[in-house]
C-alpha cells in the first residue's frame, strides 16, 4: 500500500470552487476570522520558519482527571482551557491547564456515551451522546455545564449518530450512519441549541456495510474554508466524502485505506483546505499498521499512503499541531497502541509514545491534549 494514491472523477466545477475556498480561508484567516479551534491555511512565511518547530523528545504528561470512564470525546479550546467527554454519562471541564477537572456532565444521562465534545470556550460547548434510537442525543451548555439543553434526541429506529464538526461557534454538524442507504447528516445554525436533518439527496449512496467510527468524535471533520470531510468504513477501502456547500451535495473520494466490519477511517484532519491526514486501521487488530493511513495536498481530490515508515497500529484519532510552522506540517495519531507524530504532513511517522489513547485535538494556541480509557487526559510535552 506504500505510496499508493487514489482518486475519483470529479467534473471541472468542483477544482474551481476548490480555488475559491482556498482564497477565501486564507482572506478570512487575513481578516481575523477564522473559527475558534479551526487551523489556518498555509500562507507564505519567512525562511527557515520550519526549524523553529518541536524540539526535543515529545510525550505526553497525564492529568488527575478524577474520573475512571472511557473519555472519547475532547475538544481542546487553549493550553488553559479543555473538555473531555466518555461514557457513563461523563463531560468534564478544566480552566487552569489539567491541574484540575471539574464533573460537569447533564443530569440523568448516566446510561450514554458521550462520545464527542465540541467547545469554543470555557462556557459554550455542545455533547453528543452515541447510540441506537434514542441512545443518540446532544446537549448544549452555555454556562460552563451548570446548565445543559437537550437540543436533540433521535427518534430514528435505524440511526446511529458518530460524530460533529462545526464550521463557527454557531453552524455544525452531526452525522449518523446510514439511514435508507446513505449517510444522514442534521445541522445546527444556532450553537447546538436545535438541530434539522438534511435532505440527503446530494449524499451518494452508501455501500453495502459501509458506516462510521463513533471512537474520537472526529469521523468529520471541518476546514476553515467551511468544507465537510468524512471518513468512513466498513467497506473496502473506506472512503471520504466531502461537501463545500454545507452537507447539501457530497463528492466521495476512495481512499488507499483498509476498510472492514471493524476497520476503516477513524479520523479525518485538515491543516487549511489543501493539507489533510485521514487515520484509523482494525480496531480488532489494533497492531496491524498496513492501510492505516492516507495524506492529500490537494484539499482531498487524491489520497496517497504514506511513503516512508506507516503508524504503529490502528489509530482512532488525529490532530494537526497548530503553531504557524511552515513545511508540510506536524500531525499527531493516536490509539490503544501508542502515538505517533508525522514531520511531513502524513507522508512518514514515527512512535513517540506507548500510552493507550482514543483522542487528541490541538488549539489554535499550539497546545495539544489527549484522552482514552480509565479517565486518561493529558498534556503534549516536548514543543517549543
């Protein structure tokens, strides 16, 4: 699988709007209006930015989290500010950089799993639990968790929802597996306060056993030009589509991914609307490391497997190290086995670490957090 690329057709409007985006991301970037948590676009930087990036030896330093549950979902706001989110009903909160977590969590809910968190600051953030039926639900807060909003609670038998991605504090997204023979996707204008479904006739068909990884909250992903991408699996190889008008049409892309009943893409990211990694492998045979990774330079026309030395295992999720460093860029994977950090934006990696992990998400300011089983968060160490 080594280097191989693949692709879809795609008509000729699709590489203009490609165009457009890119400009746009990088005038809002400009502008001071990119989305909190979202990563700038590349732009032109000085020489030799490249070696003012991570030095030393990268590693994580775990937090007293005060929790046991599996914590699935994390949404990393700034080195001060983060909240993780897992079964048995658990969100919590921490203001002060992990040296304290605060249970946070919506009354009533001990019987869900939240697994993905979206926050924008110490006070907003959106929960969705993931499940069949009504097992699938999401919460809003707006005061730090003293509060929650059931904003949304899923009365469809055969739906089982993943994962969210917002574009802005106020526009996100949800998707569930296929419903009817394809992805359904229901999308908030308001912050997580209420929730539509979307028309899915611009969603192409799904394959058959094709579905979602409700593992990290980051089977979608956005990027800061507004584009939606998807990863998924159960069917081979597991594929991305993607959307640039907001979840009305999707394009879908094969990727060099291995897909299975257990195995697939779990994680897409996007550094700007060029650069993106997808990650995830065979939870069954979390140290396999064929077809566990793919790379694109060109917002996701093509997917390339990586050309030097692949993941250590299957890794459930993904992040792009967001400290303005020019190059193609620093990405770090995780999973049950270990993680690892790519220098080149997904065309090798290498382990750094041995510790079990389900989630990782950088903020804007740099800083990079991960969570997993038996309540473990922590601090990426070794950046400067």
């Amino acid at each position: 699988m080594s280097g191989m690329t693949l692709q879809v057709d795609r008509p000729r409007p699709r590489r203009r709007r490609l165009a457009g985006s890119i400009l746009a991301a990088t005038a809002a970037v400009l502008l001071g209006a990119t989305a909190a948590g979202a990563v700038a676009p590349d732009i032109a930087r000085s020489p030799g930015r490249e070696s003012a990036g991570p030095a030393g030896a990268l590693s994580w330093s775990l937090t007293t989290t005060g929790t046991t549950s599996r914590l699935r979902g994390l949404a990393a706001v700034s080195r001060s500010v983060a909240w993780a989110s897992g079964y048995a009903g658990t969100v919590i909160r921490t203001v002060d950089g992990g040296r304290t977590w605060t249970s946070v969590g919506p009354a009533g809910t001990a019987d869900l799993q939240f697994r993905d968190v979206e926050a924008f600051d110490a006070q907003h953030a959106v929960a969705m639990a993931a499940g069949e039926g009504e097992s699938s639900r999401i919460y809003t807060t707006t005061d730090g968790g003293r509060s929650w909003v059931e904003a949304f609670r899923n009365t469809e038998p055969a739906a089982f929802y993943d994962c969210m991605a917002f574009t802005s504090a106020s526009v996100g997204y949800a998707v569930s597996d296929p419903v009817d023979g394809r992805f359904r996707i229901i999308k908030t204008t308001d912050g997580g306060l209420s929730w539509a479904v979307l028309d899915p006739a611009g969603m192409p068909a799904a394959l058959p056993g094709e579905f979602g990884f409700a593992a990290s909250g980051t089977c979608l992903a956005a990027d800061v030009s507004g584009r939606l991408h998807l990863g998924s699996g159960g069917a081979d190889p597991g594929r991305v589509f993607e959307s640039e008008d907001g979840g009305t049409t999707w394009d879908v892309t094969l990727t060099p991914v291995a897909g299975s009943g257990s195995g697939g893409i779990f994680s897409v990211s996007f550094r700007g609307p060029r650069d993106g990694v997808i990650v995830g492998g065979d939870f069954g045979n979390p140290t396999g490391s064929v077809g566990t990774a793919a790379w694109t330079s060109d917002g996701g026309l093509t997917w390339t497997a990586p050309t030097g030395a692949g993941l250590g295992g299957y890794r459930s999720g993904s992040a792009w190290v967001n400290r303005g460093w020019g190059g193609q860029g620093w990405v770090i994977a995780v999973g049950p086995t270990g993680s690892d950090v790519s220098r080149d934006g997904g065309r090798s990696w290498s382990a750094f670490d041995a510790g079990s992990f389900d989630a990782v998400q950088c903020a804007r300011d740099g800083s990079c957090w991960a969570s997993g089983e038996q309540g473990r968060v922590a601090v990426l160490t070794g950046l400067r």
